[in-house]
C-alpha cells in the first residue's frame, strides 16, 4: 500500500526558546522530514535545529524568502508549513495522510481517461490558542470562518499543499509580508481550500503582548490596506 510523506517546513528567526520542541512535535506528528529555514539567527536557533534533527537551510529574512527556500529542499509529496510557536498531538497527521491519499488517487468526474489530471490538494487547520479566555475561542472561530468563507488560510493555522499544485503556482511570492496570503490567492483559483478538523496548538504570544483588540484591529487594519495596494515592504514597517 503507498505510503504519503510530509515535508514540514519551518521559518525562523532568534526561535532557540522553541525550535527544539517544535521540530520533536513536528516529528512526532508524523513528519518525515522537518526543514528550519532560518533567516540570520543570533541565538541557539540553528544549533537546536541541527540537535533536534532537522535539516536546516540558511538564507537571508523574510518569511517569504525562508519558506520557498525551505520548500525548495523538501522531498515529500505534501509540504506542510508551520510556525515555529505552534504545535501538534502526535500522530495527528494520520487522517490527513489517508485523505491525501484518497484524494490523489480519485478519478476525477468528467475526464477523458487518457487526458492526465494533477489533484489539487491545500488548506490548513482549525485553531487552538494556547489561553484560556473566551475571546481566544472567538478569534479561533472567525479564523476558521475566514477560510470557509473566503479561502484564505494564515500561516499560523499550518497551510498545507501538494508538492505539484505549489511548484505550478510559483511558491511563495518574496515579499516581505503577506506571503501566506499571495500563496492563498493563488492557490484559490485552482480550489477552495480545505478546513481539517486536526486542531494545530497556537502560542498566544503575539494576543498576549499587545492585547486581543488591539493585535486583532491591528490585523485587519494591515489585511485592509494590502487589499487597498499597500506595499509589503510599508506593510512589514507596520507590523513589527
């Protein structure tokens, strides 16, 4: 019986207090092979990578740059990109390999037989924010809600594609920022993108340091003015 293999690609940057227990909860997800493409760490990052048995790829910041970097080496059929401060169960990949699987090996209705199909296969997961508050499930769900309604997963809710449908695409756009949302909307034209029910664990760092109403307007007040032509070289000034 074939066998699907995932590539789980992970950016980083000064991720020494995390990379270590990510690359182990990737692995124990069900990883086959864990890339960290770092973007010019100053602390223990890549050292923890490399002890932690990844296969790590230096290049120059910028998530964009680092992700395509990363997808560039990855070998498997199915590349999955995740945040260094986000987690999963072990074995939690197991329903998506079978449903890759599945899906990849379907026949497409209305075909001619001999005319050869690529599957698109891409989407990401529901949101556990690592806090116990009530707003956190409310962000949770209109993250979720934004991917069923407007098929655009984030970054942080673990995007993942088929090797094929990401190379036709183009990858990842070397922007500064927004990269999760440039490959999104390319993707999106092919197919809508599909909600997994596995849930990946999210660090509530970013909530917690600037607040939930403010990191949340701050959001939408950057995703507005992308959508307005607002360059990702502002739009990154912005964000950080």
């Amino acid at each position: 019986m074939a066998t699907v293999q995932i590539s789980v690609i992970i950016p980083t940057l000064n991720e020494g207090a995390n990379i270590e227990s990510a690359v182990k909860a990737a692995r124990a997800a069900g990883a086959s092979q864990i890339i960290v493409s770092d973007g010019g760490s100053d602390d223990a990052t890549v050292r923890l990578a490399e002890k932690a048995g990844a296969l790590v790829v230096l290049g120059t910041t910028g998530r964009g740059n680092q992700l395509q970097q990363g997808a560039d080496l990855a070998d498997a059929d199915l590349l999955l990109f995740l945040h260094a401060d986000c987690r999963f169960e072990a074995d939690a990949w197991e329903s998506l390999k079978a449903d890759f699987l599945k899906h990849m090996t379907e026949s497409p209705a209305k075909k001619p037989a001999k005319q050869p199909v690529h599957h698109v296969y891409w989407g990401a997961f529901e949101q556990r924010i690592n806090d116990s508050r009530w707003r956190f499930r409310l962000l949770e769900r209109g993250n979720a809600l934004r991917i069923r309604w407007r098929g655009m997963p984030f970054g942080d809710q673990a995007m993942f594609v088929d090797r094929v449908s990401f190379q036709q695409v183009g990858g990842f756009p070397q922007v500064p920022l927004m990269e999760d949302v440039g490959l999104s909307q390319r993707l999106r034209r092919r197919r809508w993108p599909i909600l997994r029910r596995e849930v990946v664990i999210v660090d509530a760092r970013r909530w917690q340091a600037r607040g939930v109403i403010k990191q949340t307007l701050r959001n939408w007040v950057i995703q507005l003015a992308h959508l307005l032509g607002v360059s990702e070289s502002t739009l990154s000034s912005w964000y950080r």
